[in-house]
C-alpha cells in the first residue's frame, strides 16, 4: 500500500509539470504561424523577401527563423539560409544567379522541431549583354570592316546581333545596320555604300530577353578619291587694237592642304593643256592668272591684248573613272577693260565649285 503511494504521488508530480504550461495558459499555441509573400525587386542577381512569423506561446524558445531558399522546390535549413527575427520580416538576398528559377520559404525552428510556410517561386531577370566593337580595318573609299564581340549574354538568348553606323555620333539601328546571322559571339561584318572622304560612326549591337545593347564607338574616315584635273584654254594675242603678239599666264594647283603646284604658259597663241593628279578630300584650288596684271599699276608691261577664252576644265574620279566635273571658265582679257584672274574651287563631296573672276576698269 505505501509503494502503491509512491508511484502515484511521482506521476502526478510528472503530469502537473508537464502540463503546466498549458494549465497556466490553456490558449497557448504549439505551432507557430509562417506566411512567405510574394518576392517583390527582383533584379538579375536580388531579390526581397517578405513574410510573417508567429511564434508558437508554448513553448518560448526560439532557436533560428527567417527564410530558406533553393533552386530546388522544398527548401531546408541545410540549403541557403538568411535568418530574420521579427513578426513581420522582410530581407535581401543577393548573389543571386541570373536567369534562375528559386523556391522559398519562411522557416521557424525551435526544441521541438522545423517549421516551414507556403513556398513561393521566382525567377531572377535576365542581365543586360556586354558587347565589344571591334577596331575598324579595311578602309576603302566607300567600305570598311568592323564587328562585334559578345562578352556576356546576360544568360538569355541572343535573339539579334550586328553593327550599326552614321556620320552623327552615337548610331542605333534606326540608322544604317547590318545583322550578324551566324551563331558566333565573335563576329565580324562589311560596311558598304559609303561615301568617300566622309568620317562615320560605328557601334556593334546585340539583343536578348531584357533588350539591346550598344558596345563602345569607333569612328574611321573613308579614303579619298585620287583624281585627274585636265585644264584647255584656247590663247589669241593682238586683240583691241594692240599689236602684241605674245601671252603669258599662270595657272595654280593646291589639292586640300598640300603646297602650291604652278605652272607657267605663253607664246604666240595656240591651244594650251595642262593635267594634274591629286588626291582631294575637301577641296581643290586653282587660279588662272593672265599676264600677271597687277591692278595697281595698269599701264605696266603686261602683255595688252592677250586673251585667254574656251577655257575648259573636266575632272574625272581616277578610281571609278567618273567624270565628275565638266564645266567652263569665264574668258580672260587684258584690255583697256581686264578680267585677268579666275578662281576656281571644287569640293568632291558634294561636287559644288565655285568661280570668281577679278576684273578691273569695269
């Protein structure tokens, strides 16, 4: 009877312990509350996660809570952990992989075991492409060589590839293009139907799931035009009465910024040529010069009664063999009225000229 006593007394001393909690609270809780909300910022490499916690009131112990993530569904504490205390709880997750699909979920763990909320997906965006223009070669008069290089594709697909140029900075492919259709990251491609002598703009460009990319900008000229100035004048002498029976005349060259080139004729009269080469990027001057009449002194020895008229010039493109100009000079006259100075000027990008004629006593 007294060991009957024992053991009654010791279970109800275990019960009583045991239970208290719950006698002493009867609406405590056991298990606590996990909500996991939706993913919001979510970036190529971070995101935010939010949720809500509430702990269990039985048992007040808290040994680790927050999120848990992984690329596989049903995330562990032994996967990517970041441990948030609070009620309401919100955190960032960074170093995030690109383009990658993640599961998550809010986590409360205490001694008596794992809890785990709803699970909720999310992928991360697809980065932005890094692209590289590579240096222009091959430069012709109307074409040249450039290219592209995709150094990072931003883990999404490349849906289109190419080069674009203007003769304005900064070319998109509303301007002129070209699209790369080969399956290389490293690719190269022709620029034609250029214009010669004319600076352009060049970038190479790509596009994926998040948009298209410009890579740096390179800038080239085209070469310019060689081409052949081919100069007749018809020369007569003895004209308005006077009885002179020689000329003479000068005629200059200056392709761009190079030096003078001149060359002196003269005689009795005849049909005088001349032809010169030169390479012309912006503009050819030459002059025409009769007698080398100085207007300050009219009466001097300058050779009254030349005249100078079918005064001819062609210029012809050597490297197309276009013919590009054919126009005539006003004539020329040392008279007791002169015009004894042409001044001619072509500009081969737009094949404009110009010509000014110096007179004197008119």
């Amino acid at each position: 009877m007294k060991f009957t006593f024992k053991i009654l007394i010791l279970l109800t001393i275990f019960t009583s312990c045991s239970n208290s909690d719950k006698e002493n609270n009867p609406d405590c809780t056991y298990t606590p509350t996990l909500l996991t909300e939706e993913v919001s910022n979510i970036t190529e490499t971070s995101a935010t996660f939010s949720g809500q916690i509430i702990a269990p009131t039985c048992e007040s112990t808290v040994t680790s809570q927050g999120f848990v993530y992984a690329k596989t569904t049903l995330p562990k504490t032994d996967d990517y952990v970041i441990e948030v205390n609070g009620v309401n709880i919100s955190s960032e997750a960074t170093n995030l992989e690109r383009n990658t699909t993640y599961y998550l979920r809010a986590f409360f763990v205490n001694p008596t075991g794992e809890y785990y909320g709803n699970e909720i997906e999310f992928t991360t965006a697809i980065g932005e492409i890094n692209i590289t223009t590579k240096t222009i070669e091959n430069i012709t008069l109307n074409s040249a060589t450039s290219g592209g290089m995709i150094n990072d594709d931003g883990d999404g697909t490349i849906i289109n590839k190419g080069i674009c140029w203007s003769t304005s900075q900064n070319p998109t492919i509303n301007d002129n293009h070209i699209e790369n259709n080969t399956n290389n990251y490293d690719f190269n491609s022709e620029i034609t139907g250029l214009q010669e002598n004319t600076t352009y703009y060049v970038r190479a460009y790509a596009s994926n799931e998040n948009g298209i990319t410009y890579g740096n900008e390179e800038t080239f000229t085209t070469l310019s035009a060689t081409y052949k100035v081919n100069l007749e004048i018809t020369g007569t002498t003895g004209n308005c009465g006077s009885s002179t029976n020689y000329l003479e005349y000068q005629v200059t060259y200056k392709f761009d910024d190079s030096d003078t080139i001149s060359e002196t004729a003269g005689g009795s009269g005849d049909i005088y040529y001349h032809e010169r080469e030169g390479e012309i990027r912006d503009n050819l001057n030459m002059t025409i010069y009769l007698g080398y009449f100085d207007p300050e002194y009219p009466n001097s020895n300058n050779y009254p009664g030349s005249n100078l008229d079918n005064i001819t010039i062609t210029i012809t493109n050597i490297d197309t063999n276009e013919e590009v100009l054919n126009t005539t000079l006003p004539d020329l006259f040392i008279c007791t009225d002169s015009a004894y100075k042409n001044i001619f000027n072509f500009n081969p990008v737009d094949r404009t000229y110009t010509i000014d004629r110096l007179t004197y006593g008119f």
